[in-house]
C-alpha cells in the first residue's frame, strides 16, 4: 500500500478582504449595518457618534456577548436604536487596525420615519460547500424586472447564516435608494445576492422562488488550509 500525505481543516474561497469590504446595510430610520471581511478570524466593532470628534458609541458583532468579543472573518455590526433623519459618524476596529475611509471617515444618515409600517415579509435559503457558514455574510439588492412598483433596485440588505448554513432577510422593510419609500416589488422582480468579500459573483432569484441555494463553491478557487503528516502507519497494525 502507498501512503500518501493527507489534507485537513477547512476549505476555503479566496475573498477580497478588509477596508474595501466595508459595507452600510439595513439603512432605515433607526439603524444600521455595517459588515466587513478581514483577512483572519480577529476581533471587529465600530465605534459611532452623532459628533465627528466624539465617536462616544460601540457597536459589536452581532454574535459577541455583553462580556466579552469573539474572532471572525466575517463582521457584522448592528447599531443600537437611532435617531430617524441624523447623520452619524463611524470609524471600524478589525483587529489591531482602524479603517477611517482613508482619512475620510464614514458617515450615514439615517431615513426619515415613513407614516406607515412596512409590510412584513422575508425570503430565506441556505448556503452549501463551506465549512463554517455562519462565518459568512450575504448582501441583498431587491431589483425591478417588471416596470411595475419601485424601480431600480433597492437599498442593500444583509444577513449572517446560522451553523448549519440556513439564512432568512427581511425584503418588506428594504428602501428605494434614497429612503423615500420601501421598495415595492411583485413576485417577478429579482433578489440578487452576493457573498461580501466576491460581490462580482451574484445570484439571482425571482421572488416566486423558494428555498434559495447559494453554492460557496461557485464563485472561485478554493484552496485546502493545513496538512496531516505523513505516519509510519496511520494507525494500522500489520498482520503478523
């Protein structure tokens, strides 16, 4: 028998990473996202204020708890309640680095509150080919496709998998571009759907479907991390 050299840990997609995946997602009257990739699992918050010199909020990941901040390479920061129609001034942590925009600093406002509640309504799907999938984050854009309602497309919508690679967003919610009203749409307009880190590769459904799939492996090269020695024997013993 040949042994051979055996690989093991994760498989994993090449992604862009860091200050250029900073993403404003979940824009409404009284919160938002903020969502990032870093390059290795590390700490992630953003700090955020009313006033640009006095950043006197935190936000954490949306998995860490009150005690204590988890390592991920997918970030996701959700605010606490906000004021409707204010400006807000944020910087993002992600390890030992700031990203402040190059020096630019980012802010968002938030909508104005609209008089009626939004309808109440969500897609959901899962991811497949990954190893730890709720180490991702999938970036929504509702499109029109039928000249009827909004048109465009949508602000952008976020949501992070759960362990088993199950997601669910809220669409019935989502804004036009320019927060003036949520984006109307029919069961002929588009969800497209991206994973942050390879925008380029989207996956697009029509809003009839159910059970939506993503496939990990779809959108390009996956490298092996890590190798098991070569064993003398690995662990079988010869036959006398």
């Amino acid at each position: 028998m040949e042994w051979r050299n055996l690989t093991a840990g994760s498989s994993e997609t090449d992604l862009s990473s860091g200050e250029e995946t900073v993403m404003i997602t979940n824009l409404s009257d009284v919160t938002f996202s903020v969502v990032w990739i870093s390059s290795s699992k590390e700490e992630g918050y953003i700090k955020y204020g009313v006033n640009e010199t006095q950043l006197d909020k935190e936000g954490r990941d949306v998995r860490d708890s009150f005690t204590s901040k988890g390592s991920y390479k997918a970030h996701y920061i959700e605010t606490d309640r906000l004021e409707p129609d204010t400006t807000y001034f944020f910087e993002v942590y992600s390890g030992g680095r700031k990203y402040d925009n190059n020096g630019q600093g980012y802010m968002v406002k938030t909508f104005s509150t609209l008089p009626s509640p939004p309808p109440f309504e969500t897609r959901a799907g899962t991811i497949t080919n990954v190893t730890d999938p709720s180490d991702w984050i999938i970036v929504f854009t509702l499109i029109d496709d039928d000249q009827l309602g909004s048109s465009g497309s949508s602000n952008y919508i976020s949501s992070l998998p759960d362990s088993n690679g199950s997601w669910i967003v809220t669409i019935g919610d989502a804004r036009t571009t320019d927060g003036s009203s949520y984006f109307s749409f029919s069961t002929a307009d588009i969800l497209q759907a991206s994973f942050l880190g390879a925008v380029k590769k989207t996956f697009d459904f029509k809003l009839s479907e159910n059970d939506l799939e993503m496939d990990v492996s779809s959108i390009g090269r996956v490298s092996q991390d890590g190798k098991v020695a070569l064993l003398e024997n690995y662990g079988i013993i010869k036959e006398r």
